[in-house]
C-alpha cells in the first residue's frame, strides 16, 4: 500500500466510538491489512463516491466506509 493519509470530522469520530466502540484512530489500521477487500458502496454513493474497506485490526474485523479525499 502506497503512502496514505487519513482525515476526519471529530464530531463523528466521537459519535462512531459511542455507537460502534471504534474510533477513526483506531479504524485506519483496517486499511493496512495486507488481506483487506475494498468494495464500492453503491448504495450509499448518489451524491459522491463511496466505498468500504473491511480489514482486520487486532483480533477484530473491522468496516470502514470512506470517501478518496483529492490529492
């Protein structure tokens, strides 16, 4: 995996961590995995791109939508 960087909104980071016991820290690893799928949401995709990356991180499997922010 190339160099990435990762961006947030801290309000959902905050919301995420209390609905789901995930914070976006913790989440980015999933995109590390070396096993990861990456699949594109189209239900979720009407009004910009979408996908989902499913990783494991630690001893969990982990889901992470996420949007390609430009360059």
């Amino acid at each position: 995996m190339t160099h990435q960087s990762f961006e947030w909104d801290q309000r959902r980071n905050t919301t995420n961590q209390k609905a789901h016991g995930v914070a976006f820290e913790e989440a980015q690893f999933a995109f590390f995995d070396e096993n990861r799928i990456i699949a594109h949401d189209e239900k979720h995709s009407s009004k910009e791109e979408r996908w989902f990356c499913i990783g494991k991180v630690g001893d969990r499997i982990l889901t992470v939508r996420f949007t390609y922010g430009s360059s």
